[in-house]
C-alpha cells in the first residue's frame, strides 16, 4: 500500500525533473481537503487539444461529478500545453481542485500516470487522455459502476472498474495487433484483459514503487497485476470518438513490439 496522496514538495520535485506549474480552486483554497475522485490527465504536445479539452472535463465534472480534483501532467512538451492546461483550471469552478505539473523531458506514458499518482489526494482514481478521444461521460459511466461486479462477488463492490469501447474505427491493422497483444497476455499471463479505455481504481491500489513502465505499457501492467491478484472489478461500456486534432502518438509499430516485450519481462519479474 502507498501513502495517500503526496505533499506539493514530493510530488513536484526538480531534481526528479517535476515541475509543480500551478495549484487551482479547491486545492489551493482548501488543501487540506481530500476529493473523492482524482482524473488524471496526461498530454505530450497537445496545446490546440487541451483548453477544448479540459474545458469539457471540468464543465462535467462541476455539473455531474462526486467531489472531485483534475491533476494534469504535461509530459515534456515542446509547445505551450502546460499554459494552456494552467489557463483552463483557472478558470473552472472553485469548488473543483486543479493541479499542474510538467516533465522536464518526454518520459512516457506510464511515468506522467506515476507523477499524477503521487499528487493526488482523491479516494479513486482515474484518468483520460488528452486528445478527447474519451468523452467525460465516460467517468460517470465508470463511477456508477462501482456497485456493479460481473467479474467477483455478486455482494461486493469492485476495487477496479475497467472499460471497454463501444466503437472505435482503428482499421484492420491496428485491430490485428490489438488481438496479437491481448493473444500474448492470455499466453504468457493466463489472463483475459477487458480493457481498452480508462479505468477507475481505490487510490492505494495504485502505488507507483511497484509499478515499473514509464512507458504505454503501464496500462497493460496494472489490469494484469489486478485481475492476477484475485481483485473484485467491474468492465463497462464507453463512447470513443476521433481525436480533435493531430496524430496518435501511441499507435507506431515500434511501440506494438515494446508492449510484447514488457510482457515477456513482466513475467520474468513475477
């Protein structure tokens, strides 16, 4: 188990190369505070997707959301995405807390979750990304579900709840691959992964130490620990639709082929 949400000095720290940019709303007014639901929200060179973006997740998560806080990590980015993220938390809802903070370098995927992680302070956790793929429906879908247990104890509620696209138009390429990776898990892991989206989880769950990858294959890593352990979760449904603007950066062969040999390494460390 990790310690529960991090102080502003341990989670921003230079010398790891962490930049704590800004703190916003209820964070800052009420620090002491503690939400029940952190979003995680990371970007690499982003700055047209996020404003639009986080606007929209943070208009839900006023109108619609538990109590809730919006960590955003900026993973190095060589444009202006993390003024743009600082602009749109200051001017949310007071009510919601918001945190920025930002990779000296482009670090990956899995360590932005870790540093978004360390900072926040909600009971669950969750994340989106950052090129509003994932609309913000999406959570409430994911934190309703929190009663609903298909995959464990019909009298208990889930630790995790993962989640699944209604529709994504990949191609025939993509959609090869992602049945090769999930093919591999099963083989090598004795798993079946139902998870293609965000997910949502208990914050201690989440403990950065034991989770290795600062690479895409921390979501990979953390539904295998999971569903290995024996927790209890729940799979639902989401909407995916076409990123605003630019390209995928997750989706080029070589990362395909880093994901099967984090699979192979995971097991070796078993």
């Amino acid at each position: 188990m990790t310690a529960l949400g991090a102080t502003e000095r341990e989670a921003g720290d230079p010398a790891a190369g962490v930049t704590w940019v800004g703190t916003y709303g209820a964070r800052a007014s009420r620090p002491e505070a503690r939400p029940e639901l952190s979003v995680l929200v990371f970007a690499y060179d982003e700055a047209d997707n996020i404003g639009p973006v986080l606007g929209e997740v943070l208009d839900w998560l006023a109108a619609h959301g538990p109590t809730a806080e919006l960590v955003f990590v900026d993973d190095g980015s060589r444009d202006a995405t993390a003024e743009a993220a600082a602009r749109a938390l200051a001017a949310a809802d007071p009510r919601l807390g918001g945190v920025v903070l930002r990779h000296a370098t482009n670090r990956g995927i899995g360590a932005a979750l870790k540093t978004g992680a360390r900072a926040s302070r909600g009971r669950w956790l969750s994340f989106l990304p950052a090129d509003g793929q994932v609309p913000p429906e999406a959570l409430g879908a994911l934190w309703a579900a929190r009663g609903d247990v298909p995959g464990g104890s019909r009298h208990a509620a889930p630790d995790v709840v993962f989640s699944v696209y209604d529709h994504r138009d990949d191609g025939a390429y993509r959609k090869v691959l992602s049945w090769g990776v999930r093919a591999l898990i099963t083989a090598l892991h004795g798993v079946r992964v139902q998870s293609d989206g965000p997910y949502l989880l208990r914050r201690e769950l989440f403990d950065p130490a034991q989770l290795a990858p600062d690479t895409f294959f921390l979501n990979f890593e953390l539904p295998i620990r999971a569903l290995r352990a024996g927790l209890r979760y729940a799979v639902v449904t989401v909407p995916c639709r076409p990123r605003l603007s630019g390209q995928s950066k997750s989706a080029g062969l070589s990362r395909i082929a880093g994901v099967g040999r984090d699979l192979v390494a995971l097991r070796r460390r078993r």
